[in-house]
C-alpha cells in the first residue's frame, strides 16, 4: 500500500477518511522508507506535525517541525520551522528544547532576524503565561514569568512581568519568593 514511489496527491488519497491515529500510523511508516524524496518527506514531516498537534501531542509536532527545518534549503524556511519548533515546546512546558530551537534558529540568521527571534520567542512565552493564567494552571504561569526575568528584557517588562507574578505567588503560597520580589 505504502511505497517510495506515491505522489503528495496519493498519500492524501490513502489518507483520506482516516482516523488521525491511522494516518499517524501510515505516515509513521512512509518516513521508515529508504530514499524517499525530500519534498514528499517534508510533506509527510508537515502533515504528521499538524495532526500531533491537533492530537496535543506537542513535543512530537515539535519534532517533527525540527525534521522539516533539516530538510528545507533556504534559511528562512529553516528559522520558520525551529520557531513553530520553539513555540509548541513552549507549550509544552519544554523550556531546555526552546532553548536548543532557538539556538538552531538563531545559527541560520542574520542580525536583524536575531533580534526578530528574541521579540518572537518572549511573545511566545508571554501569551502562554496569560493562557496558564486564564486557566488557572498558576504554577505552570510563575515557571514561565520566571523564565522570562532571566531573559535580556527591559525594565518596563521586567517590572509588568514582576506585577503579574506575585499574585501568583501569593496565591501558590510562595511567600519566601513573593517577599524577595517585592523588595527588588
């Protein structure tokens, strides 16, 4: 059924009317496949991370964001996928491998794209804290604002940052931590 020789448009013919754990399955198997064709394997790369990620398998999707990167040619394409990479293991709670993707990022950019980076990836963790928050998942919000304060951030934000975090810590009882915040 699964050969090296299928077109794009015959994977999403067998694919078709699939669950999302099948087509994990099939695309699993065509990767196995010796010598396929990059474009057909960045095609199965992409297609695996959408539906991990629609499953909340992230660090998976993550994975497979960093398989496409390896594959693409042009460095723009390679920056856009550690970023999709960085940002699903932000929500993942995965900060070490955030900071090995934006590492892989950051060796494919210029300066300016640097600086791109570094806004794009405090923005991720940013809007994640605010989603941990909405959802009460506190802990989860007082690991990410603390991450943020050890990142190169100006004072504006540090400070905005420091306000949203102790409540947190007042709620989560981390009075030791909450009285050292409010005396810097």
């Amino acid at each position: 059924m699964l050969h090296k020789d299928m077109t794009i448009a015959d994977i999403e013919e067998v694919l078709k009317g699939k669950g999302d754990f099948v087509q994990i399955d099939y695309l699993s198997r065509l990767l196995k496949i010796k010598f396929l064709p990059l474009g057909r394997k960045k095609f199965v790369c992409l297609k695996l991370a959408e539906i991990y990620e629609k499953k909340g398998m992230l660090k998976d999707a993550a994975k497979m964001y960093s398989n496409v990167a390896i594959i693409c040619v042009a460095y723009s394409e390679k920056i856009k996928n550690y970023m999709k990479e960085a940002e699903l293991y932000v929500k993942a709670g995965a900060f070490d491998l955030v900071d090995e993707a934006i590492k892989k990022a950051m060796n494919h950019s210029n300066s300016a794209e640097k600086e791109n980076i570094y806004f794009t990836i405090k923005d991720f963790y940013k809007r994640q804290a605010l989603v941990y928050e909405k959802e009460m998942k506190r802990a989860q919000a007082v690991r990410i604002y603390e991450k943020l304060l050890e990142m190169n951030i100006n004072e504006a934000e540090r400070q905005v940052i420091k306000d949203r975090l102790m409540p947190l810590y007042e709620k989560l009882g981390k009075l030791k931590e909450y009285f050292k915040l409010k005396k810097s």
